[in-house]
C-alpha cells in the first residue's frame, strides 16, 4: 500500500514538473515569436494597407469611421479589430507616415523637413491632411491617432478647427504610448511570475508630456484617449507583458497581436470609446 502510493506521488511530482516544463517552454516560444520584428511587423501593417485608401459606400446607412495617422494608427486599427468594436461601421484608413505629420493650411509644408518633402508629396507613398479632408467630411466618427509630434500635438486644435469638421461628427484623437526598450534576451531568463510585473522606465517626452499638451489643448467636443494613462497610469514606467504573460509591444512602439488584443480592452473598457 505504501509503496502504491509512493509510487502515485512520485508520478504526480514529474507529472507537475513535466506540465511546468511544457508551459515554460510554450511561454518562451511564444516570447520569441512576438519579438520577432518582421512577422509582428507584418502583423502590425497588414490590415493597415489593406484599409488604406478605402472608400465609403455613401449609398449605405451603415456608420462610417476614418482613422486618420501614421503607424500608431495601425495599431489602434489592430486594436479595435482584434476585439471586433465598431464592427458595425464602414472602415476606412488614410495613412501619413511620422515623418509628413503636418497641420491644416497654408503653413502645413513648413512642418516637414526638406529630405522628407519628397516622399511627403508623393500620393502613392504618404496621405496628407488635406487630400483627406473629402473623406473626412463623410465619417460620422473622425479617429487620429499619430505617435504625436510635439509642435503638431501643440497645433492639433486649430488643425481640426481648420479641417472644418461638423458637430454632427464625433472626432476622436488617440495620444502616444512607449514601452522602452525591447530586450528579449533578458525576459527569455525570467520566470513568468517575473515577467507578469517587469516594467520599464519610459522617456516622459516621448508619450506623456506630449499627452498632457493634447488632453490641456483639446475641447471637450473632442474625446481625447491616452493610452499612456490608460496603461501605465500617471507615472514614467509602463509594463512590458499581460496578465497572461504576452508581450504587448516587440519594438517599445508598435503592439504584437496579443497586444493590440490587449491595448484595445483597455482603451475601449476605460474610455469614452466603448460608448461608440
């Protein structure tokens, strides 16, 4: 009898063992497939250029959402679709790369450097502010999302004030967020439980001051989201993994799939954006 069920305790132990083992090894497969820059990279983009240039169907009665930015707006496209909100509308995309991030006007070219002006003015490689202003005309909801510039966060309310959107239109803008820096060698050493609270010190310029500028600057007509606050709260460091143990960001900028599924719970569940 004692020999039973020693023998029962013992094949529990290395059942356990084995069972940690193989959830171990899965955490870490799945650690190194997030990071992996070029297949998240193609994840973070897809859906992105298959949006961009999208037309509305104005024959339709179904809503209509423009998301309007550069590759910040692709994640908060991946965001929003990964936990299927505003499945109900028409979904559009116009894309203006970081580097021709501009505001409404006559004095728009004066925010482009001279090596960018190129790339900037060329319809096949980036979108502007002013070839999207038909379209935005047609949105009943306008989103921006951009990893803001400071001198285009200061100027966002006269843009939009330019840009001539009705009140009719519900304009939304999605601040910045930053995770640090990615070292995927140092995580792949850590336990999970580690791994649950890891987070990084953030630069405050890159995402919090600069949202500070947005939510001081922009009227209450407008729903200004910030994810920084959002996910890591009124302080200067941001976690690095889920709950579940997946990495939100591969690079400290753009979301893995896990965590665009993740950003987008928190936007959506703590934010005005759930309302939509």
């Amino acid at each position: 009898m004692f020999r039973k069920a020693a023998g029962l305790l013992a094949s529990m132990v290395v059942w356990s063992m084995s069972t940690a083992m193989a959830a171990e090894t899965s955490l870490k497969q799945n650690l190194m497939t997030a990071a992996d820059t070029k297949a998240s990279g193609e994840y973070a983009f897809s859906q992105c250029r298959a949006l961009t240039g999208q037309t509305f169907d104005t024959t339709k009665s179904t809503k209509k959402a423009l998301i309007v930015g550069d590759s910040y707006a692709c994640d908060f496209l991946n965001s929003m679709q990964e936990n299927g909100y505003l499945r109900d509308y028409q979904i559009a995309l116009r894309f203006i790369p970081y580097d021709c991030q501009t505001v409404a006007g006559d004095a728009a070219p004066k925010y482009i450097a001279a090596k960018d002006r190129s790339l900037c003015a060329t319809p096949e490689r980036a979108d502007s502010l002013e070839r999207a202003k038909a379209q935005m005309q047609e949105a009943d909801v306008v989103i921006f999302a951009s990893r803001w510039k400071p001198e285009i966060a200061a100027a966002l309310p006269q843009t939009l004030h330019t840009l001539g959107l009705q009140p009719r239109q519900r304009v939304v803008v999605v601040g910045s967020k930053f995770f640090g820096k990615i070292s995927v060698r140092q995580y792949l050493r850590m336990p999970a439980n580690d791994l649950k609270k890891l987070e990084n010190e953030v630069d405050p310029s890159e995402a919090k001051a600069i949202n500070a500028v947005l939510a001081k600057g922009l009227g209450k007509e407008v729903l200004f989201v910030d994810p920084h606050n959002l996910v890591c709260g009124d302080d200067t460091s941001c976690p690095l993994f889920t709950d579940d143990v997946n990495l939100i960001s591969y690079d400290g900028r753009h979301l893995t799939k896990e965590g665009a599924r993740y950003m987008g719970k928190v936007l959506f569940q703590h934010s005005a954006l759930g309302q939509m």
